[in-house]
C-alpha cells in the first residue's frame, strides 16, 4: 500500500481514539474502586486467629446484664466503660417496624409491658419500664432503639456484634444497614443471626459489613455452612463446640473465626481457650478480664 500523508493522518485518528479508550477505561476503573470500600476482613473485625491457649477476645452479652438490665444503655455504658472490646445486643422489630434492642419474643421478662414485641408500636414499647424487674435503681429505663445504641457506640471506639433477632425482611436490613453507614459504623460492627435468609439480605444490602452465623449445633460440614452464608465468623454453643473441638482449627484453616456462647465460669472459659477459639461471649466481662490476666502471669 502506497504511504501517503491521508493514510498517516488516519493511522495518528486511530492512535489517539485509541489512547482515549484506555484513559476513559482507566477512569472508570478507578471512580468504581474508590466508590466501592473494601469488605471488611476477619482480621480487621475480629482480630488474628487465636492458638491454643491464647486470650480469646471478649464479648459483653445482651450488652452487660450482669451489671445493668439487659440490652439497655446503662448496660452498654457500663461495659463500655470497662472497655471490653465488644459488645453483643439482641434487637428485634416492632408491630410498626422500629428497630429495638430487646432479647426475648415478648415484652414480659424484661419490662413491665405484655405481650410479644412484634404486637407492640414503637410509640407503645417506649411506655415501658425495662428497669425495674432487674432493680429499683433502674427503674423507669426504657427499651432503647437501634439508632440510640448505634449513637452510642459511634462515639466510643468500641466494635459490636449485633444480633437481629427472628427474620427480618430486606426493607427492615436496609434500614439497619443505613444506619450503620450514616455514622461509620460498617466497618467494626458484625451482623449476627440464626437465620441464614437475614444474614443474606444483609450481604445484599452492604458490600462491606461483615456477618457472623450463629449456630445452637453445628452442621456436619461447618466450613461449608460458613463458606456458603459467606460469614467471616461463626457465634458457635458452647456445648458444640466442645462436642466437636476439631472445628476450631478447620474453620481458622478456611480463614473464618469462631467465637463461643454464652460462657460464665473459669472452668468454661478454660476449656475453650485451650481449643484457641477467638471470642468468648460472657455475662461477666469483668472477671473474664481479669481471669485472662491472671491466666497470661501464670
Ligand atoms: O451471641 C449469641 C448469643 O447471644 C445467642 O444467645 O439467646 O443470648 O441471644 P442469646
Ligand atoms: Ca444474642
């Protein structure tokens, strides 16, 4: 082919249409990385896999009820107080769909109301008195919401296993999960349940928080399970767990971690910590604590 000055000009076209795909590529490769945070690892959330022996973290359960009513602030105030590194709240919905930290299907155990919760209006459940059953002191204590505990752990530097109870549907997780954005809570917060639809809404709804499977007994293949709910840590019965204690190295081999429920007794504590599991929930953070302290001079 003869070469000519139009042939060079429609080569230099090319060239430089060429060189403009590329940096529009480039472009958007770069606005999606930066607009999409990274998922939150295991080691970020929850720490490095623990080895036999060694101090799993600690939980406060229900957010401190050994001290305070459960899951109400004054619970959660006290244990973050102390400065335990995590606190674990239960929270459920209401007849109108508010978030509500509160254990049990009905309003009974825990304040002085009747009833289950999900027949109860936000407006309704905030009459109650969540004090008073546990003690005078602390009577008059209301139920608190989600948005109120989220408010007081963003001021702290505390992380949270917050467990939403029963199934919750996608609008009811996308609310939880706004809220965990809208005051940078996604990245030291994990959301826990016994329902694996929940906990696939979640991953739905966020890219970033983690997830944690709660397990009354253990699957056959826990790997698996885990893999599958795409959890970076198992909540595992403590009762299981010490049926099966070659799960704690399989699940730490698939780079999950396994933290234990609900353990109060240095004779419990002790057994788990020599299998290396990586959190133990308590009622008593305290005497954990200081049984972990004791236990590292020994
Ligand atoms: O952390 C899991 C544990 O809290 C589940 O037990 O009944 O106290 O919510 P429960
Ligand atoms: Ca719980």
């Amino acid at each position: 082919m003869p070469h000519t000055a139009d042939s060079d000009r429609a080569r230099d076209r090319i060239h430089a249409l060429l060189v403009v795909c590329v940096l529009a590529v480039a472009s958007l490769v770069i606005a999606f990385l930066g607009a999409t945070p990274a998922r939150v690892s295991a080691t970020e959330l929850l720490g490095e896999t623990r080895t036999p022996g060694e101090a799993a973290f600690i939980a406060s359960h229900r957010g401190g009820g050994a001290s305070a009513p459960e899951n109400t602030l004054p619970a959660i105030e006290a244990a973050l107080a102390e400065g335990f590194d995590y606190v674990e709240v239960d929270v459920a919905l209401t007849a109108d769909g508010h978030a509500v930290l509160m254990h049990d299907a009905t309003v009974d155990r825990t304040t002085d109301g009747h009833g289950p919760l999900s027949s109860l209006t936000l407006a309704e459940v905030r009459t109650l008195d969540a004090g008073s059953w546990f003690a005078p002191a602390y009577a008059g204590t209301p139920v608190p919401t989600l948005v109120e505990f989220l408010d007081l752990l963003a001021g702290t530097k505390h992380r949270a296993l917050i467990e939403l109870k029963g199934e919750w549907d996608a609008a009811a997780v996308g609310v939880a999960v706004g809220h965990l954005a809208g005051r940078d809570l996604d990245r030291r917060v994990a959301i826990a349940s016994f329902d694996a639809r929940t906990l696939a809404r979640v991953a739905a709804a966020s890219e970033v928080v983690s997830r944690m499977l709660i397990l009354k007994h253990l699957p056959d293949d826990v790997v698996s399970a885990a893999a599958e709910a795409g959890v970076r840590g198992i909540l595992v019965d403590r009762k299981a767990v010490l049926k099966r204690p070659e799960v704690v190295q399989a699940v730490h081999d698939a780079g999950v971690r396994i933290v234990v429920y609900t353990l109060n007794s240095d004779t419990q504590w002790d057994e788990v910590t020599a299998l290396g599991v990586d959190g133990i929930v308590t009622d008593d953070p305290e005497t954990l604590s200081a049984w972990q302290n004791s236990a590292s001079g020994r």
